[in-house]
C-alpha cells in the first residue's frame, strides 16, 4: 500500500511539474528514478575477486522544474569505502575495492538522491547494484603443451564471453570452462576469424573443461585482441 501511495504521489508531481504534458524524458507516465553503473560494465565477476571498480550513479526522467538537491546524491559502499557525493545527476565515484568470496557471494552499492524544485515535496529516489560472484573460466596461450593446467591462464567469470589477449609466447590458445556449462560452438577473433569447435582438442579434466587449439601461434603487436566464444 505504501508503495502505491509513493507512486502515485510521484505521479502527481510530474503531472504537476509538467504542465499535465510530462516532463523530460517524454510523456506523463514516465517517472524519474536513478541508474547505477559500473566501469566494468558487468554484474557477475568470478569468485574469490579482488580489484577495483568505479560506479557512477544517473538521474533520469527529471520531472520539469526539478533539480537535484545540494550535496543530496549518494554513492555507498559495503566496503567501508567514503561515500561519494555530490549535487549532479550524474555522480561518478573514485575507484572501490571489491572483494569477493565463494561463488554466490555478493558485492551491494546502493545509491540516493534527492530532487527538489522550493515548492513542492521532494522527491526521493533510490538505486542499487549487485555484484555476484560466479565460476570463473580460464584463458590464455600455453608453451606446446596438451597438458590440462590452468597455471599462468588470466581468468575471469565464465559468463563474460568476451576476453582480450595481446602479444604471447609461441604456443597453444588455452579456453577453460567449468564443467557443465554448454559446449563451445566456435571462437571468434576480432579481425573475423572463426575457430570451429573442431580446431579445438577438447579435454575434461577434474572440475574443468579445456579447448586446446590444435596447432600452435603467436599473438604479436601492442594492440588488444579479442576472442568472443559461441554457444550457438
């Protein structure tokens, strides 16, 4: 029922502050409310992760006439990190450690802040993110070896499909995933190139499933490349 009542309170104030033609963002029915990123531009990061990330935190769908309240948007961390904030409806946080644990473990950011315009109530909005740990896949280029080891692989959580290696040792390309997860279809370069499963021995070892490209290469040049895996 609270719920309701806020709604419908915040409906009336755009209504209001529009002129009964809504305010920015297009149309009556549309109610502000607040976005929050994060510079990795994921949600699920693999267990045991330890690094930094920076959130940034948007306003959107201001009602006409309204403006955020002076010192009023909230950035807040789980970490005992300092809270960021500012009087812009765009609030970007200096970088935070996340530290994660076991797969399912998670990392909360929450965000607040307050519109205004002197005359009527304010408004009060509202915004989180959760970071989740997950399992994570391995990758890299091993020297002319089938063995199935993850030593000297970057890793990073197996649902982000998309990984960037830039010069290497001569050897084999290594793609590790957990156990369970679908079969790899393909492997996509980043010039076009398509890896066919085929090109690929594929050994199931312990708690992991290794794709070993079956001959070797060398990645050369200063620049990024980036490797996207097919389930389909």
């Amino acid at each position: 029922m609270e719920s309701n009542i806020y709604d419908l309170t915040i409906s009336e104030l755009i209504l209001k502050a529009g002129g009964g033609s809504g305010g920015s963002g297009g149309g009556s029915n549309v109610v502000p409310r607040v976005v929050l990123t994060n510079s990795l531009g994921v949600n699920e990061l693999e267990e045991n992760y330890n690094g930094s990330i920076a959130y940034t935190s948007t306003v959107v769908n201001i009602p006409s006439g309204y403006s955020v309240q002076a010192s009023s948007h909230v950035i807040s961390y789980p970490n005992g990190a300092p809270d960021t904030i500012g009087s812009t409806d765009t609030l970007t946080g200096a970088s935070t450690t996340i530290i994660l644990g076991a797969v399912g473990s998670t990392f909360v950011v929450t965000t607040t802040v307050t519109l205004s315009n002197g005359v009527d109530p304010d408004i009060v909005l509202n915004g989180s993110h959760t970071m989740t740990a997950v399992l994570p896949m391995y990758y890299g280029v091993k020297a002319n070896s089938l063995t199935p080891d993850i030593t000297g692989l970057s890793k990073q959580a197996n649902t982000n499909l998309t990984f960037s290696m830039t010069n290497s040792i001569f050897g084999r390309i290594y793609i590790v995933m957990p156990v369970g997860t679908s079969p790899i279809v393909s492997v996509t370069e980043s010039n076009g190139i398509i890896y066919p499963v085929s090109d690929f021995n594929i050994i199931v070892s312990g708690s992991f499933t290794y794709y070993i490209l079956k001959w070797d290469t060398q990645l050369t040049g200063t620049n990024l490349k980036y490797f996207t895996i097919n389930f389909s």
